[in-house]
C-alpha cells in the first residue's frame, strides 16, 4: 500500500502530520460527499429499504421532501447485516450488472441527513456513499444513499416483520416485487 494511503483516510481521520498544509489528491472528498443542490442547501437521498415506509421515513426526518421514484442501476436488492431494532438482516445493495432496485429520491437538509446516519448506523453498519440514480424522467441525478460494505457482507433472510414493512411499500409505490422475494429467498 502506498506510503500516504496508510497515513489516513480522508477528513475525519487523523492525517498525519504535515498533512494539513497540503491536501493528498487522495483525501479529497470530491464524488465521496453528499452532493449539495445549490438553490436548496439540501441533499438527494435514494431511498430502497424500509425508509421507503412513509411513516418511518416520516418520523426519521421530518422536513424530507419526495422528489421522484429513481432506480439504481447495477446493483440488487440484498439482506444482510444484523439490525437490534428488525432482530435480523436489513436491506443492502451490492453490485450485479444489468440489475437494478427501485427506490424513491427525496430531498434532506442537514439535520435530516444526520438524523438517517445515526439511524443507518453510519459509519459502522452503513457506508453513506453517492451514486449514480436515473430517475423517473430517465435523467441522470447524483445522490446520497447507504449500503452495507461488500467486504464480507454475508446475504440472509429478514424477519418477517421487516420483510412485511418492504412488502406493503413495494405494493403501495407500484414496485416489482420479484427481486424483493429473490432477496428475501420466498416466492412473489
């Protein structure tokens, strides 16, 4: 590994000394950080999971505005992890060319957005990372989402609970239910 990769990772993360005088190409947080509307203030969240519940989205951030249904492409619906809060495997998307999960785009402000990190288990159970979503329009949009680290992520069955919460959103928002039972391991 290169000398300044193992020196830190980025803000947040102490950088060694010398560091901060002149910022290493890799510390930069270019594409790595919510993407900010500049008219708004806000972030764009895709949302895939259970905060496509609108209750819970509503109780986890208030002020949260839907924005339109968006997919991401290559990349599948999964359950893994472990939530104290379902008692079992939550939903990720890892990686699967010519797939996509379906979700909704909402706009956050800040508070909202530290509101889901501390929900979402960020840094720890969740990475919050920006991807590349289409939206309804098939326009391209950068936005904020979580997913679980690919390394060493294990996929296994939710609670029903949890998988009922995921079901009745899918339903209501006109989803294809298919690759949700593919992840969950049930027929749809």
């Amino acid at each position: 590994m290169p000398e300044q990769q193992r020196e830190g990772r980025g803000a947040g993360h102490d950088a060694g000394p010398g560091l901060g005088r002149q910022r290493k190409r890799w510390m930069t947080t270019a594409g790595l950080g919510p993407r900010r509307d500049e008219k708004m203030g806000q972030v764009l969240y895709f949302a895939y999971g259970s905060n496509l519940d609108d209750e819970q989205m509503r109780s986890r951030c208030a002020s949260a505005q839907p924005v339109a249904r968006a997919v991401l492409p290559n990349y599948a619906l999964a359950f893994g992890g472990f939530s104290h809060r379902w008692d079992g495997a939550v939903a990720s998307v890892v990686q699967a060319r010519g797939a996509r999960v379906e979700g909704l785009l909402y706009r956050l402000d800040d508070a909202d957005l530290r509101a889901l990190d501390r929900f979402e288990g960020h840094p720890f159970a969740y990475e919050r990372v920006v991807k590349l979503v289409l939206d309804e329009h098939g326009q391209r949009r950068r936005a904020t989402t979580y997913l679980q680290p690919e390394d060493g992520f294990e996929p296994w069955a939710p609670q029903p609970g949890y998988f009922r919460v995921l079901w009745r959103a899918y339903a209501r928002l006109g989803f294809d239910v298919a690759p949700l039972a593919t992840a969950a391991g049930v027929e749809p």
